[in-house]
C-alpha cells in the first residue's frame, strides 16, 4: 500500500512538469496565413540592369512586398543604398537619381527581413558621338612604329566605355595592335580602322604608307668622270668620292666638275657626259627615291637642280625611268623624296640636267637611296 501511494506521488508530479510546458506553448510566433516571400522594386529590366544615358536622370525604384496582400506586407518597410553616389544618388523613399558615367550598384535592403535584399547594377552609360583623327594619313618607313591611339580623339571625354579597337586592312604592309600601336613591315599602303566597342558603331580610317628603303651595304657606284688626276671624282678635304652617296653620311657626298669648268685640277668639258650609276647588284623593284644634299653648306651652287634616272639590268643600254626631277636647293635640311613609277633594274643611272651655271665649279650629292613605298 506506501508502495503504491509512492508511484501516485511521482505521476502527479509528472503531470504538473506537463502542464508546465503547456503554458510555454502559448508565446509560440503567430502562424501567418500568405507570408511575403519576395520584394519587387518597379521598372527593372529584365537582365536586372538599370540603364540611363544622361546626368539628373530620375527613376522611381521604391519597393514593395511580394505578394502585395501578404499577410506581414505591411510590416515591411525598405532602405535603399548607392555604392558609388558618383554615379547615382537614392533617396530614403527610392528615388534614383544620376550623377555621372559609370557603374554602381543599388541595394534595396527590407530592413524587417534582410534576407529578401536585392542589388541592380546601375550603368550611367555615355555614348561615345565622335572619333577625332588629327591625322588621317602617315607616311612610315619599314619597320618604324607610330602610336595611333595618340592621334584620336574620343567625343565626349567622359565617354563611359572609352575603349577602341583597332585593325588594318593588309597586315602585310603594317599591324596595328589592341593599343593602336601601328608597325610597318613592308612598301606598301594599308588602312587602319579606329572604331569604338560600346555600341555607338563609329569608325574612323588612317591611310598609313610605308616605304622600305634598301640595305645599300655592297653597292657600288661609278661616274662618267676620267680626270686628269686619275679619279672619277673631285677630292674635297676626306670626301668627294662615289661611294660617299651610299655610307648614311649627309657631310660626305660625290663631287663631279660642271661641263666647262675647273677645279681642284680636275676639268670637264662642256659637252662631256655628266652622271653617275649606282649598281645594287642584283635587279630590284623600286618605286621612290631619297637624294639629300650636302649638310652643312650654304652654297646653293652646289646643290643640283635636275636629274634624270636612267635604269639597266646589264649595265649598258638605259631606259629612261623619269625625266628632269626637279630638286629643291633652298636648302640641305629639305627631305627630297621623289615618287617614282615602279620599275625593277639592277644599275640606276643619274644624268644631272640642271645646276647652277654661275656660282660653283661642282655638283654635289651627299646621299642617294633607293626603295619601295605605295604606289601612287
Ligand atoms: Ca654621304
């Protein structure tokens, strides 16, 4: 019988321990009937980017709970965060509002339920309008690089993608990398096209002619003098002779006597031939020609007026390549480079037909190259 009375103790205990817990169950969170499970922030795009194309452009992105009838939607409420206010600025009731070009992200956080926060990238995109070349043609010779990306100008400065893409139409003649570096390779003429990536599709072009001067290394050069003093040219001090045409040199050149006259004890009469032939050895095909004066002397004299070029490939019958080539004498710094149709010899053969008649006893030519450039 106590036996017995013991165990009804104990279950009485166990049921208040019961009823205890029972009491708790009362504070469980309410059960809410169609709960918001998402936000929605209007007038978003598809692909979540927000895009605008000027400054103190305006969006109205305030958020709402989703489902809009969900039984706790009016519990939420929402803060709205730039991450670059450079680009855009939000208001605390969601307005977006641009500032400048770029990309920024936008966060809209329901300060109740931070979990359903979303973020929008934010492009404030300016299209480039315009490409400005200074220059729309560039003579290079081979091997010579020039910086395209120098010579363009993008429209308007702030432009939000700002790069360019660069290609030539013969990658033979001269490349053009992803920086608009472009390097000559070979005679010839190429276009370079500039045009912009960020939608605009515009497109500028660049002529760009290159010329490969000939390695004159082995050359030779004979001229149509027999002086008395043995030479077919006039010494002058180290230099005057034939092969100073040829050594890259502007103070060193080829002195050959006017018909008619006299000096250093050389003479040439008036109707004696008066040229003198370069030999590069092997026939080459040759389309421009490079003749620089002698540097550093102001005597206009010695500079020669005309030639005419001559071409062989054995040496004794020419053909007239182009007649009286005008040189300019105002001065030796002038870069003379004459166009020339093309044609291929091995021996090229220069009659002087005009010089000054008056002032000078010689005619001098300090350095003459060959080579292939566009075809004009
Ligand atoms: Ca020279």
């Amino acid at each position: 019988m106590k036996k017995q009375f013991i165990y009804i103790l104990l279950a009485t205990a166990a049921l208040t321990a019961a009823c205890s817990d029972d009491k708790k169950d009362e504070y469980k969170p309410e059960t809410i009937t169609n709960p918001v499970t998402d936000i929605t922030v209007p007038n978003v795009p598809e692909d979540g980017v927000l895009r605008f194309e000027s400054i103190g452009q305006t969006q109205q992105v305030a958020a709402t709970a989703s489902p809009a009838n969900g039984g706790d939607a009016d519990r939420y409420y929402f803060e709205y965060a730039s991450s670059d206010e450079k680009v855009f600025t939000v208001t605390e009731d969601g307005t977006l509002t641009t500032v400048g070009p770029g990309e920024a992200v936008l966060t809209v956080t329901p300060v109740n339920n931070t979990q359903l926060k979303k973020t929008y990238k934010v492009v404030v995109l300016f299209y480039i309008t315009d490409l400005q070349l200074s220059t729309t043609e560039v003579k290079l010779n081979e091997k010579e690089k020039y910086d395209l990306s120098l010579s363009t100008t993008i429209i308007p400065a702030n432009a939000t993608y700002q790069t360019l893409k660069y290609a030539s139409s013969d990658e033979t003649v001269a490349t053009v990398n992803e920086r608009g570096v472009v390097k000559a390779l070979k005679g010839g003429q190429t276009t370079i096209m500039v045009s912009t990536t960020d939608g605009s599709n515009i497109s500028k072009e660049c002529t760009v002619k290159v010329t490969s001067w000939f390695d004159r290394t082995g050359w030779t050069v004979d001229t149509s003098a027999r002086y008395a003093t043995g030479n077919n040219y006039v010494v002058d001090n180290d230099t005057g002779k034939p092969e100073d045409i040829l050594d890259g040199d502007q103070s060193t050149f080829l002195s050959l006597i006017k018909p008619g006259r006299t000096y250093a004890g050389c003479t040439a009469a008036k109707d004696d031939p008066f040229y003198f032939v370069v030999d590069m050895k092997e026939s080459k095909a040759f389309n421009v020609l490079r003749w620089k004066h002698r540097y550093n002397n102001s005597s206009e004299g010695l500079r020669a007026k005309a030639i005419t070029l001559s071409g062989s490939n054995d040496g004794t019958n020419y053909t007239v390549i182009q007649e009286n080539i005008t040189l300019p004498t105002a001065n030796y710094t002038d870069l003379i480079e004459i166009q020339l149709p093309t044609t291929t010899y091995r021996y090229v053969k220069v009659d002087y037909t005009k010089w000054d008649t008056v002032n000078n006893n010689t005619v001098q030519c300090a350095e003459f190259e060959l080579g292939n450039g566009p075809k004009e």
